[in-house]
C-alpha cells in the first residue's frame, strides 16, 4: 500500500480545525503525523497532494441507510466522501455479502448493519414494504423477519443477530399514527418486550437503538433506555421529550432528508442538490414520498433538534436512504442533510460536521475513524473551501480515501 502527503491543508479533525495550513501524512493506510510543514523526511515514492485552498475532513458517516444487497449503494455513497454508513435492518445474507466486499473492495463505503430489526408480525416494516413490492419472493422474506410478540424471547433475538453480524440491535416502534397509508393502528411489541430487547443488547455490549418518528412512539422507545433514536418527530413535541433525551444520555438521527420527502416538504432543496445527477438519478431525487397526514411536518423535527441542541442532546448524521426512498440518494443526500441542520435547525458548520464524524463514530463505538488523528484510518475527505464556515462546501469534492486507498469513479 503507498503512502502519502496532503500537504498545506486546512485540517478539521473532527472537532475543530486544528491546523489552517498543516501537512496529514498516510502510510499504509493509517495516518501516521499531522504536522505544521512538510516533513524532512517522507517515505520512498510518497505521493504529495496539494491541499491548497482546500479542507481535509474525516471521511462522512452516515448513520442510518438501506443498502439492501446492491454494492452500487456503497460505491455512490464512497463517491460523495461518506466512508462508513451504517445500516438499519437487513437480511443475514445481505449483510454477509456486504462485509465480504467491504473487506476486498477499498472502492466502496464501509458497511455495518443491525440485520434484522426487532419486528412484530405485521408491524413495520412489513405493510410499506409489501406496498411497494407485491412479489411472492418479498413476501417469502418477510415471512423469515422476527416476530417480537409478548412470548418471544428478547435475548434469542439478539444473540441470534449477533451471530449473523449484527454491530448493534434496531427496535421497531411504528404505530403508524403519522401515515396517511394505513386505516388502523400497526402492531408493535410491548413496552416490556423492547425494554428486554435493549437489556439484552447492552447485556451482549451491543447498542440498541429504535425507529420513531412521532411524540408518542419516541416516548415510548425512550422509557425502554435506547441509545439512540432513528428519526426525528413530524409531529408537536413537548419538553418530556427533552427532559427524557436528556435523563437517558440518547442520542437522534434525525434523517430530515427523508422525513421532508415523506411530508412532501424541502422540494427546492431536493432540486438543487440533484444538480449534476444524471437525468434518471435528478428524477429520483426531485421526487418525493409524500406519504404522511397533513398535520405531519418536518418543522416539527427542526424545533426538535433546536430544543436537544440547546440541551446538550447528541445530534448524529443520517438520511434513511433505500432505493425505495424516493427524494433520497446514497451519498448526495447526507450532505443535503448537513445543510438543512445548519440552514433550518441553527446548527453551526462546525457542528454539522461532527455530526457526521466525530459524533457519529463516538456514539456508535467506531474508534478507528471519524477524526483525523495519528493512529486511526486514512478514511478522509478533500474538498475545495471551508465547510467549517460555509457548509455548502463539503459537495465541492476534490479527492476520498478509505483505509488510504483513493477513490475512482470507474
């Protein structure tokens, strides 16, 4: 593996902008020295990149998608400087794949996954998932997904994920109250049910976090002791909430990308960043769900990052992308997200930007990246500008690396 020098950059380590003009040196695949000038003596055929003009970032980690089993996923998220995504519920097989790739292919995202969330039979994701896809192979893999009922056993449910390659555990809390698609509440476990699930997560040293996208359910997921929570709120919330983020040290993932395409909300900004995308990727992104009731608004999501922020409260980076979410794109989409902390939820660049490095990689147990510090991956972002004052920056992206190896476009 070469080495290599990102010479009179801007480096932003994670948490602050450490040097204005410093000098990041890789070998083999971990950053060794992060010095003020080039070094006096650089390894044998070490290639030096200007970074003049420019940022070095940790490479972006975005904390909640659907890869599915589709490589490209992975690949066009690399593209955009997200190093790392983490995945949110999928098949074993899937997930067995991805690692495999992951671990031959420097070319793609690194890939961490839940596998199965804790389902209930019928409960979500089931009913969105067989709208969309009405195949007798869909229903045949659904049918294979847990059944988290009053007698099921939350510590096989874990240990059963965790062998099949689980780095944490995702509990399920959908009532669906929210959607316009359903005429009847959704089943979901039991208070008890998902208290037992994440005590037998952090029983296993696992964390366990939970879909919510409403006041009621994340309440509930929140009582339960979550680590984190996996959408922001569509509807009011209260300072109960706040006081209980708070009290339980939980952190939010707020996927606003996603929850403003599902209210039909953000068109503009959909539109602008699907600027420079094929014309069958700019159709996908300028399309929306639009699958929320009317008194469902993102706006309701932006106070609640507000409120946490003013509390103390982690906001970690993350979109829900799946190649069935219309308005959201792998990649593109994350730094989408970043603007609209900053531009709708009064987060500072600064802040935005740990968000999806040194905050997600904290909270989610990833010590080896998410900073630029010697010692950790060469997982890293060039960009032109400085995103630590104008987030719009991070899209002008001059060159990303995974473990230090560069990333092409083949």
């Amino acid at each position: 593996m070469s080495s290599f020098l990102v010479s009179h950059v801007r480096v932003f380590d994670g948490e602050s902008v450490l040097m204005s003009r410093g000098c990041v040196l890789v070998e083999d695949g971990i950053i060794t020295s992060i010095a003020e000038s080039v070094p006096s003596s650089l390894p044998v055929h070490c290639k030096v990149v200007s970074g003049n003009g420019c940022t070095l970032l940790p490479g972006l980690i975005d904390a909640h998608v659907h890869v599915f089993d589709n490589v490209q996923n992975l690949a066009d998220s690399l593209q955009y400087g997200v190093t790392t995504v983490l995945d949110m519920h999928s098949e074993p097989e899937y997930v067995k794949k991805l690692q495999e790739v992951v671990a031959q292919n420097h070319g793609v995202a690194d890939y961490r996954s839940s596998c199965h969330g804790a389902t209930i039979r019928g409960g979500w994701p089931e009913p969105i998932v067989k709208l969309d896809d009405t195949s007798v192979e869909t229903a045949q893999m659904v049918s294979k997904w847990p059944d988290l009922g009053e007698s099921a056993s939350a510590t096989l449910y874990v240990a059963t994920q965790k062998a099949q390659g689980a780095s944490y555990i995702k509990l399920m809390q959908a009532t669906g109250e929210t959607l316009k698609l359903f005429n009847q509440p959704l089943p979901t476990p039991t208070a008890l049910i998902q208290r037992k699930i994440v005590n037998a997560a952090h029983q296993q040293g696992m964390l366990a976090v939970a879909h919510a996208d409403n006041l009621n359910d994340t309440l509930v997921v929140l009582k339960s002791g979550v680590d984190g929570v996996m959408h922001g709120c569509v509807t009011p919330i209260n300072q109960g909430l706040i006081d209980l983020f708070k009290q339980t040290n939980a952190f939010l993932v707020p996927t606003l990308v996603t929850l403003a395409s599902a209210t039909g909300e953000e068109q503009e900004g959909r539109e602008h960043y699907a600027q420079g995308l094929g014309q069958q990727g700019k159709d996908f992104l300028c399309s929306c769900l639009d699958i929320y009731k009317p008194e469902a608004s993102v706006q309701n999501a932006y106070q609640e990052i507000r409120e946490l922020k003013a509390a103390g409260v982690d906001i970690v980076a993350g979109t829900d992308a799946a190649p069935m979410v219309k308005g959201v794109k792998f990649g593109i989409s994350l730094h989408h997200e970043l603007s609209l902390y900053v531009y709708r939820c009064g987060l500072s660049p600064i802040e935005a930007l740990r968000s999806a490095t040194s905050v997600s990689a904290r909270r989610f147990c990833l010590a080896d990246r998410g900073k630029i510090a010697p010692g950790l991956k060469a997982d890293l972002l060039l960009v032109k500008g400085d995103p630590t004052t104008s987030i719009d920056c991070t899209r002008n992206i001059v060159e990303v690396w995974r473990n230090g190896f560069l990333f092409r476009q083949e």
